[in-house]
C-alpha cells in the first residue's frame, strides 16, 4: 500500500472501472467490489468487460494497486472512503431505482469510520433519506460523475469542476474527498448534498434541453431555407451560449439524458410541480428520431417492400452501448411501416439482437447498403464518412437517396456525385 488513501468502489460497471482505473493511475490502492463472479473473474485476469477508450490500458498498467473482491468484507477494513458506482436505472414511473443503492448502504450497514461517496445518479434528496435511516452511523458525500462515454477516462482525469456535496456534520470526509482531486487541477465545488445531487440533474437536463432546442430550430430551418450548422456555428460563438451540444441530428440517446431528464421532471412532479420545459425537450426528442422516416417517404412514397440500410446502431460513436439509441426506435417503425431494414455498427450491431426486431444486420457498411433503396446514417461512426461514396456504395444501391441523420457526411461530394441529400435543417 502506498501513502495515498486508499479507496472502495462498490459496483464494476463503466463508472465503477473508470472511476477505479483513475483512481490507481493518480496512484491509489483501489479496492473494487462486484457481486457478479464473472466479472471480477474476468477483472482478476486483466480482461475489461466493457469497452470504453484507454480504459483497459489504464487498469493494466496498475494492476499492483487494483483488487477485485465479490465481499463486501473485503472492502471495508482496507478502505474508508466507499465510493458507490452501482446502477440507479429508470422504473417504470420515471422515477429512479435505487434498489441497488439500498442495498449497498444495507451492506456497508453501521460503521463511523467510513463515508459512502456517491457517484451514482440519485433523486435530489436520496443523501438526505440515507442518512436519516443511517441515523448518523456513517458518513455521505454526494461525489457526481460527468463522464460521456467514449471519453470517460479523459473526462475524469481533465474534468470542468468537481462537485462535492457534505454536511458540516461530516467529519471532514467531504474534504477527504475533494483532496483526492487536487492532483487533477479543476475547480471544486463544495456544496451541500442536495444542491450536488440537483447539480447532476440540472446539468444532464440542460444539455438535453440544448439538443431539443437546436433540433427544433432546424426543423424550422428546413422549411425557412437556413442551414442550422451555420446557425448553431453563429450562436455558439456568443460566450453566453457556448458551442457545444448545439448539434442537430436524430436526438439524444444513451443511458443517461432520457433517464436523468425523465427523473427530474419526475421528482419535480412528486412535489406537485409541473415541469412544463422538460415535457417537451422529451417530447421534441422522442418525435426528432421519427423525423428521418418522413424525409424517406418524401422521396419514395409508400415503404412498404423497401429496403432501408441504417448505418450506426449505437447511440453515439465510440462506445457499444445501444440503451436508447435511435436506431432501435427506426428499425422498428420502418418494419411497422412495411420496410425491410438492414443494419451495420463497427461494435455494436452484435448486441441489439431482439431488439432490432427482425432487422437484418449486416457484416459491413456495404452489405448493409447493397441492393438499399436508401441509407440512413444514424451514428456518426468515423468510417462511414471514409465510405467510396461515389464509387462502390452509389453502384451497390439500388436508388442514391441518402438520409444522414447527424449532418455528418460531406454533402457536396455526395451532391455532386449525384445523390438525393437530406441532412437534418441543412
Ligand atoms: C452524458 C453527459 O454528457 C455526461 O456529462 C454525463 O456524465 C453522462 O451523460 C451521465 O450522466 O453519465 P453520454 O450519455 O455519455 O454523457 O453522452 P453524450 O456525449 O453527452 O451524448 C448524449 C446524446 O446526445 C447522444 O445520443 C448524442 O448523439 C446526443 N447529442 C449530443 C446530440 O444529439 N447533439 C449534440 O450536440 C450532443
């Protein structure tokens, strides 16, 4: 063991590892807890289960300072500092499941000397009820991550600010916390516990909602002549505003804005407050994944018989995590409208399975399109830009009509090279 504090995560899930794997690089020991036998199996033999940049690179190089246990007993004695990692999904009201976090303060149960840090994403108000039911018996610092994936690694060793939430009560975990980020450089926010639990929430709400706003100006671009890349390129250089989430496509996905924002307009419903704004970034949402069906009908009227290539499964580049994507909710209403779909991801396609329905998916991008009455790029993957768009994908599709849902391609080229082009408010 080294002079630095030593640490717990509890749940080996992609925040867990890369919150462990930071952890160990900035030098130390990480004690990582799972109750599944073949993960921390697989842990133990220096194979990472998910995929997620520089990740397993990380956790090999420091493989002296990493342990893996299924006991919670194990964690306890060589840690204090327990920081939670474990899933919080949707329920069916919206509302988040916290039956794992539950659990996980049923098990670390009574004991001063440690502090449940947590990372997972919980309802404004969850340290509070665990420390009135802990009665004091343990300490809470609210730590939330910020990570995206594909970039979680970089995200947490350079982050924007650090948030951490703590009672004055707390025994100076809160700042036991914080000095763990000090090599890192960032701005720390110590706050109290609900305020950092809200600060999450807000702040996955807001960039859904910058989505939501940006796609529905160019919707309203299509039809008013504007071309919202130049748009959002305009409005970002107003330091107020800022350029980023100002990307138009075929709205958000993943495992955290739908959740997150659902869960926020839900806490606020619980208090009676009805929150109008986040009705309807959900609402834009769920309509912008459905939009590229019409710009397909547009130009080849009836989908019935017709043979639809989706390029990208994902619900971004880099990462094989399907939870929400667009594509999922494509394939099935192009299959409800009569279309035969094809699909391709360079990682992902293999994990979709039933939830593509009975889509077909593909070995590559080409097989995908040969033989397609139109492409639809869904998931901005690299490679589907460096795709031969003039020679070997225009000669295997049966019509040129291209949807490129995340105005990603190079519209010129394909312009030129003789395509029907629809990008999104382009
Ligand atoms: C998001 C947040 O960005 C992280 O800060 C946060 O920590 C994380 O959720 C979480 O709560 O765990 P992530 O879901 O990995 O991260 O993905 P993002 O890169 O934020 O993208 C989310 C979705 O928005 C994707 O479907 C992406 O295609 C879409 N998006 C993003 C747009 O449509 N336009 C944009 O301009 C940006």
């Amino acid at each position: 063991m080294n002079d630095r504090e030593p640490i717990g995560v509890i749940g080996a899930g992609w925040v867990g590892l890369v919150t462990a794997a930071c952890f160990s690089e900035l030098g130390h020991d990480v004690y990582v807890r799972d109750i599944l036998q073949e993960k921390i199996d697989s842990l133990s033999r220096g194979e990472v289960p998910i995929y997620e940049p520089g990740l397993s690179e990380m956790l090999g190089r420091n493989s002296e300072r990493l342990h893996y246990t299924l006991e919670m007993a194990d964690l306890l004695p060589n840690a204090e500092l327990l920081f939670c990692c474990v899933d919080t999904p949707p329920s069916y009201s919206g509302d988040a499941d916290l039956s794992r976090v539950n659990r996980v303060v049923e098990e670390v149960g009574g004991s001063t000397d440690h502090a449940l840090v947590m990372k997972s994403t919980v309802p404004v108000g969850t340290g509070r009820s665990i420390r009135r039911t802990a009665n004091g018996a343990i300490g809470y610092v609210s730590n939330p991550e910020f990570l995206k994936e594909g970039s979680a690694v970089n995200d947490f060793m350079n982050p924007d600010r650090v948030v951490v939430g703590f009672e004055d009560s707390d025994d100076g975990f809160g700042e036991r916390v914080a000095a763990l980020y000090e090599p890192l450089d960032a701005p720390i926010v110590h706050t109290d516990v609900a305020s950092a639990e809200m600060i999450k929430l807000a702040s996955n709400a807001f960039l859904a909602t910058k989505i939501s706003f940006i796609n529905e100006i160019a919707n309203v671009s299509e039809e008013l002549g504007a071309n919202v890349d130049e748009v959002a390129r305009g409005m970002g250089l107003d330091a107020r505003i800022g350029p980023q989430f100002l990307r138009a496509g075929l709205g958000y996905g993943g495992s955290c804005f739908p959740k997150d924002v659902s869960a926020l307009k839900q806490l606020a419903g619980n208090t009676g407050y009805h929150f109008q704004l986040l009705t309807s970034v959900i609402e834009v949402n769920e309509l912008q994944k459905r939009r590229a069906i019409g710009k397909l009908q547009k130009h080849l009227g009836s989908l019935v018989g017709k043979e639809i290539a989706l390029l990208g499964v994902a619900f971004k580049p880099n990462t094989d995590d399907i939870r929400e994507a667009t594509s999922l909710v494509l394939a099935g209403r192009l299959q409800s409208e009569g279309a035969h779909v094809r699909v391709y991801d360079p990682i992902a396609s293999g994990r979709a399975g039933s939830l593509l329905g009975g889509a077909r998916v593909a070995e590559s991008a080409l097989d995908a399109i040969d033989g397609a009455d139109a492409v639809v790029l869904v998931t901005e993957w690299p490679e589907f830009r460096e795709l031969d768009w003039e020679g070997d994908v225009k000669q295997k599709l049966r019509s040129p009509l291209v949807v490129d849902g995340r105005n990603f391609l190079d519209r010129e080229l394909l312009t030129r090279a003789g395509y029907t082009y629809e990008g999104v408010g382009r």
